[in-house]
C-alpha cells in the first residue's frame, strides 16, 4: 500500500510539473505571436506526418495545434496569410492561402481535409516547399517586405538533415522558424539548429502534454472581431442575413457570421438590423 501512494504521490507531482511547463510554454508562444496581431505575416505550418506519429496525433493534435496557434491571429489578405504543408516520404502542400489568400472561414474549413498518411520523415522536402511558399525580401520589389515564418512540428529524426534549408530561410528570406518537438527520441541540436534561437523552440515529452500545450495557447484574439474580404452573401445561409446586416468571417470563431453594419445593432440572422439611438454610435 504504501508503495502505491510513492508511486501516486510521484505521477501527481510529474504530471504538475508538466502542466506548469505547458502554461509557461503557451505563455512564452502567446507572447512571440504578438507581434504578428494586426500586422501583415506570411506563416507555413510543416506537419509531421510519418509514421511514427500516426493518425489520431496528426489528425487529432498537430490539427488541433495549428488551429488554436491561429486563434491568435487573423487570417485575411490583408493579415496573416496561411500555408500548410504536411511530410512523410514526400511533403505536399495542402492549404496555400499566401498565394490565393481567403479568411479564417475558408482556412478552418480546409484544414479539416488535411488527413494522417504515414512513411518516412523527409523534412528537408518540407523546408525545400516552404522556401517555394516564402519570399525573400528581393521579391517584394517597392512593396514593403511583409514578415516570413516557418513552425516546423516533428516527433523524432528526419531522414535527412533539413538544417541548411533551413539556414537558407534564416539567411536570405530573413524568415522567422519555430521548431515543436514531441516525444522522447528527438534530435534536439537539430531542432535548435534549425530554429531562429533557443527561445524559438518548444520541446513536449509526448503527445498528451502536446496536447496540452495546443489547447493552452488558444486565447482572445487581438484584432478585428468580424473580417469580410472573401466572404460572399451565400456564405451565411438558414437564415441569411436580415437587412442592414452583412455576412461575415468571425476572426475568433473562424465561423461564418451575421454582423450588423456600422451604426446598426442585433443579431443579423434572419432579422434586420435596428438603428443605433441617436448619440449612441
């Protein structure tokens, strides 16, 4: 008896110190990603999706991940613009919105469609697309160069060594990289290595206190509650939107939403907007 309470007594003690290690770690990712709220960034996601992390870490975690990082931000044309690229034995693109830039709607919707394949972990080929997605400061001509950075997401040692593409996006894209490692049998130096500095890597023991941390890191988003670039009247439907009412994309909710328009309150859905009293706009 008394050896289960040791054995209790430590798990308790272990798992608190994780929970703690998770809350300063969102805090510290919570605070990095401030600087990207209400400015323009381009962001891509490269996911590990080999086998060793299977279907329900990747569909149920590193998703997860990315979804509630981007609680954070607003996803518009004129924000932070999106990419998501997965790897195994080859890296695909799945989502691409620094290209064709839609809303937050749109994104979450898609993300949903990003599904678990399984093989090897050639993050180099990761690192290869994101240097297609990215561009350097050459690229934007008179145009002022709008942030770039990478989140690189593993759970062990890639098959080959990503670090000089990495290196190239550091060096000559000026991107920002954050490398997230899950589990026991990572390459740490590679991951430190890979990332802009030390501050810039997050390392969980699996993928329950990944977890953990994923769900941590979603808070208020600082901008704009309602966004409308590629957002269409057909995209808020049983009931539409009443009059003085228009549809919209809720940059916290990433849902499609009702708003009133300036001057106009209620709900929107199904009924037309009231106009504010007069001195209260």
């Amino acid at each position: 008896m008394a050896l289960w309470v040791v054995v209790l007594t430590f798990s308790a003690a272990f798992l608190q110190v994780y929970a703690q290690n998770s809350a300063q770690q969102a805090a510290n990712l919570q605070n990095q990603l401030k600087k990207y709220q209400g400015s323009r960034a381009d962001i891509v996601f490269l996911l590990d999706n080999s086998g060793s992390v299977g279907s329900k870490n990747f569909e149920k975690v590193e998703i997860v991940f990315v979804e509630n990082l981007l609680s954070q931000l607003t996803i518009s044309p004129h924000a932070s613009r999106v990419a998501v690229v997965s790897f195994d034995n080859v890296a695909r693109t799945h989502i691409d919105y620094i290209k064709i830039p839609k809303n937050k709607c749109s994104f979450l919707r898609e993300l949903k469609t990003v599904k678990y394949i399984g093989g090897n972990s050639h993050a180099d080929k990761a690192f290869r697309l994101a240097q297609e997605l990215l561009r350097p400061p050459s690229a934007f001509g008179t145009e002022h160069p709008v942030k770039q950075v990478v989140v690189y997401v593993t759970d062990g040692y890639p098959n080959r060594d990503p670090v000089a593409r990495a290196n190239n996006l550091k060096e000559v894209y000026n991107a920002e990289i954050y490398s997230i490692g899950v589990g026991d049998r990572l390459n740490k130096k590679q991951l430190e290595d890979c990332a802009t500095d030390n501050s810039h890597v997050y390392l969980s023991p699996d993928f329950v206190i990944f977890k953990d941390l994923a769900k941590r890191i979603r808070g208020d988003p600082f901008h704009k509650r309602y966004v409308t670039d590629g957002v269409t009247s057909g995209d808020c439907s049983s009931p539409s939107c009443g009059a003085n009412a228009e549809c919209t994309c809720g940059s916290e909710t990433g849902e499609y939403e009702c708003a009133c328009k300036p001057g106009f309150y209620g709900t929107g859905r199904g009924a037309p907007c009231t106009p504010c009293p007069k001195g209260r706009y």
